[in-house]
C-alpha cells in the first residue's frame, strides 16, 4: 500500500497500481545507479591512462634534466 498525501488529500494506491508504481521507481533507481557506474568507472579509466602516459614522462624529464644540468 501506498499513502501519497498532497496539499490535505491523501490518496491510497494499491493492487496492480501500486506494482506498477513500484516497477517504475525500481527501474528508474536501477538506471540512474547504472549511469552513475559508467560515469564513475570511464573517470577511473580516464585518471589511469592519464596517469600511465604523464607519470612515466614526468620521470623521462627529470631524469634528462639531471643528465644535462650544469653542477
């Protein structure tokens, strides 16, 4: 049973209606969790590549730099 209460008037939703009330929110909640995991899971895969090339080139010109620094 559903009890919905608007502006002073309450309305009752049960039977097939009430199933179908259900249905619809469990659908909408599954979906916007699904797009909340993609988005989450392309950042993590973005930040990752992003770290494999940038880190790896960080130390690539760190080390040419002590290589060729005047001491």
């Amino acid at each position: 049973m559903i009890v919905i209460t608007r502006n002073g008037r309450t309305t009752v939703i049960t039977g097939w209606r009430e199933w179908l009330v259900r249905a619809v929110v469990f659908v909408a909640a599954m979906l916007v969790l699904a797009i909340l995991v993609f988005v989450m899971l392309g950042l993590a895969v973005t930040l990752g590549a992003i770290a494999m090339i940038v880190i790896p080139a960080a130390i690539i010109v760190a080390l040419l730099g002590s290589m060729f620094s005047r001491r």
